[in-house]
C-alpha cells in the first residue's frame, strides 16, 4: 500500500538542508511504514505557510484531507490510518513505554545537545530567520550564543551522560525496540540526524554502542537519511 502525503520540514538557508529532530521522526516514521512523502521547505519565517494547520511548528503532515502537526501525533496518526503498513509500536504497551521514550529524549536528551548544537543552526540558517532564532533561543536558555560556544566541553559531558540508559541498552540488543527498530529509535534516531546535518561536532566516541546503533538507523530503510544534505 502506497500513498503520497506532503510533509512540511524546517530547513535552514539552503533548502535542501532539512534538520528539525522532530521532522526526522517523522520522516523515519513515513520509511517504515512505505508511504511515499514530498517535503516541504519551511522556515521560521514563513508562518503564513502553515496557519492552515493552526499552529505555527513543524511538522505538518498532509496526507488527503487530513492535517496533522506534532511528531507523536504524527505517529498515531499514521498508525491508526495505515494499519497494514509495519507497526510503529507493536502492542498497546510497547506504545507506552515509546511514548515515555519520547518525553526522556526531549527533557533529557535535548537540553544539553540544544547547547551544544544551537550556535552552529544560527549561522546556518537564511538571514531572515537568524534575529528571531537567536533571541527566542537565547531567552528560552538564559545564556548567550557567545557563552554556549566557550561551554561546549560542559555540554558535550552532560550529553554524553544523558545517554547512559540508551547506551546500556544498546550493549545487550541492536535496536531500542529489540531486534528490529520501531518509533523508540526513530525518536532518537531524529535527534541524532538533528546534530549531524546541522553541525560537525564529534558528539560520540567511536566504541561507543550507541555509535555503531546510529550508524544502522542511517542504513535504515535504503539508507535515506545516509543521504541528507550536510550544512557543512
């Protein structure tokens, strides 16, 4: 079963450099499931091009009638509407532990790799977006782009620790959900691309399990997000 269903991504200033973890997630998402998407470039500037959704974040995916915005959202939405298609979660439990998957890698995960990875998204960005980004993000951190870049040793240990539970796991068994990858890697395989397309901080040490899992989600699925554009 196939169907083309549109998908809006934030991308910086050269368009085909498309790096929102969240947008990856459901990028990551669409592969498992076989269903052919277009993306759609979208920057923090361009609001008007998504009011449709009610909303002003991507993603924004629209498949048919249907609009749905949010990445877990996204997920369900897909899983529901395309039951044919591979499972993203397996059973009803498996989907609750993803879900508290998904809340540990944005509370946990994210804080210290935002640090670390938001000075290099701001130079990349087209100009019409930077001012914004840098404020919004500045005041949401409570630290300059000039302070993060003179912590980056700090941030890059806090993340490192942060990934201690993904690690252990990672030693026993080849994918979060077990033999195969579901939605639980896809979600941290979104943060991961996050951090390669947009900056070329070394964020692993080369032992590291979770290193050689990260190289698989990039074989995942033809490879694909192997392929994305680098903004470097």
């Amino acid at each position: 079963m196939s169907t083309t269903i549109r998908l809006y991504e934030l991308t910086g200033a050269d368009e085909h450099v498309q790096f929102s973890p969240y947008c990856w997630r459901s990028r990551y998402a669409l592969a498992h499931k076989g269903l052919s998407v277009e993306t759609q470039p979208w920057r923090f500037s361009d609001k008007e091009a998504i009011a449709f959704s009610g909303q002003g974040k991507v993603p924004v995916l629209v498949d048919g009638e249907q609009t749905v915005n949010d990445s877990w959202a996204i997920a369900e939405y897909l899983e529901r509407t395309y039951p044919d298609c591979p499972s993203l979660f397996g059973e009803d439990t498996a989907r609750a532990l993803t879900r508290f998957i998904n809340n540990w890698t944005d509370g946990v995960v994210h804080p210290p790799l935002a640090r670390l990875l938001l000075p290099d998204i701001h130079n990349i960005l087209a100009s019409g977006d930077r001012d914004y980004f840098q404020s919004t993000r500045e005041a949401m951190l409570g630290a300059s782009f000039e302070t993060l870049r003179t912590e980056r040793e700090q941030w890059l240990k806090a993340f490192r620790t942060a990934l201690a539970p993904l690690r252990r796991t990672l030693e026993v068994q080849p994918y979060l959900a077990g033999e195969t990858p579901a939605y639980a890697d896809y979600i941290l395989a979104g943060t991961f691309q996050w951090a390669r397309v947009c900056s070329a901080q070394n964020l692993l040490e080369s032992e590291d399990p979770v290193a050689a899992w990260r190289e698989r989600m990039l074989d995942a699925h033809g490879g694909f997000a192997r392929k994305a554009s680098l903004a470097y």
